[in-house]
C-alpha cells in the first residue's frame, strides 16, 4: 500500500469521526479496546489486534505507560483499519513496529501519521529544536518521529533524521530515553 493511500485513510478517519482520539474512534468503530496486564520487560507483549466472531478486539498492556499504550493503540488501529480484510481472524501476535512485514511498516506509517502533524513537526523543528528534543516535546519515540520524517522527506522537504528507525524498537525498554 502506498504510502500516500495510508496518509489519507488517517486523515479520513479523523475527519470521519470528528476527533484524533483513538479511543473515541475504536468506539465509534464497535472495535473493543482491552486493557490487560502483560509486563514491562522490553520481550513483553506490547498489545495486539484480533477478530474473534466477527467482533474486533485491540488489547493493550496495561503495564506501559498512557503514551506508549496511545501509540499502540493507534498502531493496532491500523491493522483493524487497513488490514481486517487480509482474514486477521485468529490470534495475531504482532511483531510491534517490524519493518520487515509490509503490514507493520504500514501500521508504522499509520501511527506516524495519525499522531504527529506535519506543521506540529515542521514547527518543533524550525524553532531548533534537535531530532531528540521534538521527540520529547511531542511526546513520542524518537524511532516513531523517523518514521514521520520519511513521510515528510517523500512530500518533498528536506530534512534529516540522525536514525533511521528501528522495526523493533518498542521491544527495547521504552521508558527510557535512547541516549
């Protein structure tokens, strides 16, 4: 899928439902979001998307912190978005922010896009602020803004990341900063 296809099915769903809150939206798409304690070691299960009886389920580690369980949430939304057709039907064990499966970078791109404005990016970084400190101030993984500015680099501009993200990097203990 391409990534100008998932940029608009993002924006759509914001404007479809009149919010950039993923909860209001699983709700207002009969999508369950579960909440369940799975550990906070970097192995653990971050969350997962599953349709079980044609009821689609999203189920989050309670264990993590609200922003991280928010990114995850919005990348499982992707797969119940962009890929239920693909018969996700029984458990999925998600492979969080894996590059090396198509659906996972384009659940990457999703959460990227969904979660982090172009101007509210291009802002943080003309006011000069570095790679690490946007990250902060938007509140999100460095590795989730690289992928923002791959899509951003694709729209034509000019800007660098100092990594190039990572598909397993929630995998790492994502309660502490990567310096």
């Amino acid at each position: 899928m391409q990534v100008s296809v998932i940029r608009q099915e993002a924006q759509r769903l914001k404007a479809k439902y009149h919010t950039d809150d993923p909860y209001d939206i699983c709700r207002e798409m009969r999508i369950r979001v579960i909440r369940a304690s799975m550990g906070t070691e970097p192995e653990s299960c971050k969350g997962f998307f599953v349709i079980k009886n044609r009821c689609k389920v999203i189920v989050l580690n309670s264990d993590l912190p609200e922003n991280i369980q928010r990114i995850i949430l919005v990348h499982e939304l992707a797969h119940a978005n962009l890929h239920s057709s693909t018969a996700i039907s029984a458990f999925h064990e998600i492979q969080f922010f894996d590059n090396s499966n198509a659906m996972e970078y384009e659940a990457n791109v999703f959460a990227a896009e969904f979660l982090l404005s172009d101007s509210d990016v291009l802002e943080a970084l003309e006011n000069q602020l570095d790679f690490y400190g946007t990250a902060s101030l938007l509140n999100v993984p460095p590795e989730l803004l690289s992928f923002k500015i791959r899509i951003l680099q694709q729209e034509g501009y000019s800007i660098r990341s100092p990594i190039i993200a990572r598909g397993d990097f929630l995998r790492r203990d994502i309660t502490k900063p990567l310096n």
